[in-house]
C-alpha cells in the first residue's frame, strides 16, 4: 500500500518536473498579432526583437524569377550556431510574417517550406541565436501573384 | 498512419541525420480570395506545424495564412534507424491532423 502510493508520487513528481523542463520553444505561443500584422513592420513590432543585423550566415534559396507566386518553394539555411528561431516574411504581401519557425536541440537549421508571394518582392529571413537577431534576403520576382485570386 | 490529408518520408540522408518531408493536403485560404460567385472565402490555414521523434517534440512551426496551399514543409532532424517520426498539424479552425513514419 505505501509501496505504492511511494510510486504514485514518484511518477506524480516526475510528471511535475517534466511540464518545469520542458523547454520554452515548445510550449511557445503562437504570434498571433505578428501573423495579422499587415507590413513587415508591423509583424516584427509584434514580435518583440532585438535590432537585427546582416549576415552572410543565413542562405536563402529560391528560385529567383517565380512563374506562380501561389507555390514558391524556398530553401533556407542558418550556418549560425545555436540558431532557435527562424522567421520568415514576403516582405509585400498583404500579411507578411509566413513562418516562424523554433527550433529544439536536436535539429539542423535547414527547413524547406512552400509560400505565397502576392507579388514580386524580397523574402526575407530572420535568425534569433543567443539573444541575437540576424538577417538576410533574397529577392524573387513573381509573374503571377499568389494571395488574390486572379 | 491512415490519414490521408497527409504524404510523410522520413530518409536517412547522413550519419544521424533524417531528411523529413510532409505534404499536408490542406486549403491554406487567406481570407482574402473569393469564389467565382464573388462570395468571400473564409480565411482556413494552418497554424502550427510540430516535428517529434519518438514522441519527443524537435520543432515548431508556426504558420500564417501565407503558406502556399497543400504546402510541402521539411526540415533536417537527428534521428536513425527504427526511430518513428511523427508530424502534426492544427489550423485556425481547430481542425488537426498528424502522420507517422519510421526510419527505414
């Protein structure tokens, strides 16, 4: 009988310190504020960044001249360490902010995702690591957009 | 698993390293598209996408309505032989989905 209640509070206790440990990038909160932003400055005012800075470190790959902006492919790389979070935005379309991405150990910093370009503009990429924010982008022109019906 | 808004792969690419793909059948409307009849279409997209191996939790992606209808995601994970990767989804309407492979 206290055997088992012993074993009971062991796993109660075990349980307790998981939901403590469980690290802050998996529990986060979607930025709900950020996605409904409806420019790129007011998704990041959103956000609640440090002043990001260029870096050669973040490779976007996309193709540079896009026939159907409703399914650009886009290929990005963080050659930064301990890269936790990767933003990414198509700097004119209507809402901005397309993904954010966090990252737990145990993960290379490469993502490939399919995105909407309403219209020709720069996709830019934002890498927060150690409290750090960088930045690169890459500019894709878009025949036909991909947000408004045609 | 049987779900069939979903195509997973899960291929081991390098020493430790599995490339995972998902194709996630999904609308992804914006809110801003109408019909042919002119009617507005509702906005419907996916808002978060999760990564785990064996259960444990890799990453986390959140989506806005941007992300191009059935979107291919992928993403370069640690994980080997025999391990189960699964992926999940939820979108703005509370509807989910979620799909398993193991690394062959």
């Amino acid at each position: 009988m206290t055997l088992a209640r012993r074993r009971f509070l062991r796993a109660v206790l075990a349980l307790a310190l998981a939901g403590v440990t469980r690290s802050a990038w998996a529990t986060a909160e979607r930025a709900v504020n950020a996605f409904n932003g409806r420019s790129v400055e007011s998704a990041l005012g959103a956000l609640d960044l440090p002043a990001a800075e260029d870096s050669a470190l973040i490779d976007i790959d996309a193709p540079d001249v896009a026939e159907n902006g409703a399914n650009v492919l886009i290929e990005i790389t963080v050659r930064i360490p301990s890269v936790e979070r990767v933003l990414v935005l198509g700097e004119r379309n209507v809402f901005p902010l397309l993904a954010d991405t966090r990252f737990g150990p145990g993960v290379v910093p490469w993502f490939e995702l399919k995105v909407k370009l309403g219209e020709t503009s720069h996709v830019r990429v934002f890498a927060l690591a150690d409290g750090r924010l960088y930045t690169a982008s890459r500019k894709v022109r878009v025949i036909v957009g991909g947000c408004l019906p045609g | 698993m049987a779900d069939n808004t979903f195509r997973l792969q899960a291929k081991r690419i390098g020493d430790g390293i599995v490339q995972v793909k998902a194709l996630i059948r999904h609308p992804n409307h914006n809110g801003l598209g109408r019909t042919a009849e002119g009617e507005p279409i509702a906005p419907h997209h996916l808002t978060e996408v999760t990564v785990a191996v064996n259960d444990q939790p890799l990453l986390t992606v959140h989506t806005g309505s941007g992300i191009a209808a059935n979107p291919l995601l992928g993403w370069k994970i640690n994980a080997g032989e025999g391990n189960r990767v699964s992926v999940a989804w939820t979108d703005n309407l509370d509807e989910s989905g979620r799909a398993e492979v193991t690394v062959a």
